[in-house]
C-alpha cells in the first residue's frame, strides 16, 4: 500500500495507518542512500538475526533521496515481505535527519539504527537486546575495531571524539556511531526534539537514563564508497559541536584578553625602546600585527556566523524533512 503524506505534518510525529497493523516488539531503523548492492544483503542478514528471536519486528528504511535502485528494491522487499517499511523522502537530506524521521515513523518497543552498509554487523543487534532486556534504556555499540577505514578517517574521527569530550558539557562516548538500541521512552522523548542541525549521538545521551555500551568490531562497508566525503564530514562535526558546545563563541573573549595583555606589553616595550634609544622598528611589524588581528577578527566573525546561520534555520522552522511516500 502506498500512502501520500503531506510534508508539513512531520513536525509532529506522523500517525500511521497501523490499525491492521500487529503491535511490533522491534523496529529496525536503517537509512538508506544509494546502497542497491547492499540492500538485499542486508535484508537477508537482519531477516536471519530477527527471525531467530521469534518476536515480532519491522524493518523500517529510510531511503535519503537515493538516485539508484535503492528504492524499488525496498518495494519488492515490502511487497514480498508485509514486515518491511519504507519511507521515501523527496530528495537527500542526510544520514542524521533520516534517522530522525525513522524514529518518528517506527512502532517498536525498542528501536534499533543500523546503518544499511552493513558495516555494523546485524549479529550485534542480539546482544544490545540482551542488554535492553536487562533494564537499559539506551545501549549503544562501541567500535572495539574498525576496518577496512582509510587511516585519514581514522585519524579525524579519533581527533573529532577528542574535542567533543573536551568542549562539550554532555559525556559522549568515544568512538560510538550511530548504531545503537534505545528504548520507547527515549525515542518518545527524542522525536520531540526538532532541531535542525542533529547530532543523533549527542540528542541520545543528552536525555539520560540507563545507558550501557556494548563493544564491536566495525567491518568494511559490503559494497559502494562512503556516503560522508570531506566536507560532509566537516559540517557533521560543526553540527555536532555547535549542538553541545559554546566553547567556540568564548574563545573570542579570552582570546581578546591574551591579544589585549600582549599589546600593553608591547606599548610599555615601544615607549621604553623609545625613550632609552630615541628609534623604534618601522612599519613591517605594525603591518604584521594588523594583519594578525585582521585574521583574528575574521576567524571569530565565521565562528558567530556558523552559530547564527544555526539560529537562523531555527527560527525558519522549515519541516526537518519531506516525505514523498510512505509503504506501511
Ligand atoms: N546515508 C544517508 N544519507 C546520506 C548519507 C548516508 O542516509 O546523506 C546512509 C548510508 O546509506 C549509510 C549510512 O547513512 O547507510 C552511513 O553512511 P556511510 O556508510 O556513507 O558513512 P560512514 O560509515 O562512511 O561514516
Ligand atoms: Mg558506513
């Protein structure tokens, strides 16, 4: 069945036309962009995971505006198997906000995201419901191991987990995804949170109760390159740092106090040079400290800017998505 949804509903959380619908214990949450070689891998591997827990469950895509196959093999997937879901946005809007509105549209219990590259392996998905049964509210996989990465990510995710832990004032866990299990309450809490830049990690531990990590290896992506180049990574982390932190706003002031310390220095030094030898250094140094200022200045204005471009689309409110179509 497909269903036409008006976009501007999905800043509330959408209802879905689940009264045939069984109550389901899991839902799987998987976006989806340009994965057409992976998909039927991985519906075979989560399908083996899920059915051997004999609980009912549903495998909820998110396809981001996907330009291959992707989506037309989510619908044989869903016409062969009433389980499978799909929701079809009507162009990219990336990994995080895909997420979001997988958490908006899933019925389970408990909610796991996985990513559809199988690079987090299905297999684990046992043990964070392991910990879920015990009592845990949040349980999220910490990459023990990670292959098949590129050592420049490596190297960047290692430095970007770094400077979250020391600038933010919420404890992030060091090297954790976004895969990861959270309970009804949490995804009830989460959905009402509709910022527009969202660092899911972030949003997950920023609301609390019981989290718990459980420790993997990362495999190589199945098929296909990575969906984050560079300057997609970059605005993934001023996302994330501009969510958590005003650490960045702040330095402007001390940075103000050390440059206005070193100047009174300078003028003392200037006056004494002047009145012991009657000379002082000429014009390079004075177009040297201008410059150095000028490009202190600037990098500050930027920092405000990314800030205020952040309340900007706050303010705008747009819908954090658009959903072109629904099979439920
Ligand atoms: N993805 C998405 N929208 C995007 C980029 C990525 O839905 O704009 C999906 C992608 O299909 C994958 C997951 O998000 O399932 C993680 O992306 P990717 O594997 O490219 O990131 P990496 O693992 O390299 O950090
Ligand atoms: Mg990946």
């Amino acid at each position: 069945m497909v269903e036409q949804k008006n976009g501007l509903q999905t800043a509330r959380k959408p209802v879905r036309s689940n009264s045939t619908q069984q109550p389901v214990t899991f839902s799987i949450v998987a976006p989806v962009f340009n994965e057409e070689e992976t998909l039927p891998h991985f519906y075979e591997r989560v399908i083996a995971v899920m059915d051997s827990l004999g609980e009912p469950f549903e495998l909820l895509f998110v396809n981001d505006g996907s330009r291959d196959a992707s989506f037309r093999i989510m619908q044989e997937l869903h016409d062969k198997d009433p389980r499978v879901h799909a929701i079809n946005f009507s162009r990219n809007f990336g990994h995080q906000i895909a997420i979001s509105a997988g958490l908006d549209y899933a019925r389970g219990q408990a909610v796991i995201i996985l990513d559809a590259d199988l690079q987090d392996p299905p297999e684990v998905i046992l043990t964070l419901i392991e910990r879920w049964k015990e009592g845990a509210e949040v349980v999220y996989a910490q990459r023990s191991r990670r292959e098949g990465e590129t050592r420049f990510k490596l190297l960047t995710a290692a430095a970007f987990y770094r400077v979250i832990e020391r600038i933010t004032s919420i404890n992030i866990p060091r090297d954790t995804g976004d895969f990861r299990l959270l309970d009804r309450r949490v995804v009830d809490v989460l959905i009402t949170m509709r910022e527009q830049h969202r660092f899911m990690r972030g949003l997950s531990v920023w609301v609390g109760f019981r989290q718990e990590a459980v420790s993997y290896e990362r495999h190589e992506r199945f098929a296909g390159e990575t969906k984050y180049p560079l300057n997609k990574m970059i605005r993934f982390s001023l996302d994330a740092i501009t969510s958590f932190s005003h650490v960045p706003l702040q330095l402007a002031t001390s940075f103000g106090f050390l440059l206005a310390g070193l100047s009174l220095i300078g003028i003392v030094i200037a006056i004494i040079l002047r009145l012991l030898t009657g000379a002082i250094a000429g014009q390079a140094s004075t177009l040297i400290l201008v410059l150095f200022l000028g490009g202190i200045q600037l990098i500050f204005l930027g920092i405000i800017g990314e800030y205020l471009g952040r309340i900007y689309d706050e303010v705008r409110a747009r819908p954090l998505y658009i959903v072109h179509e629904v099979l439920d």
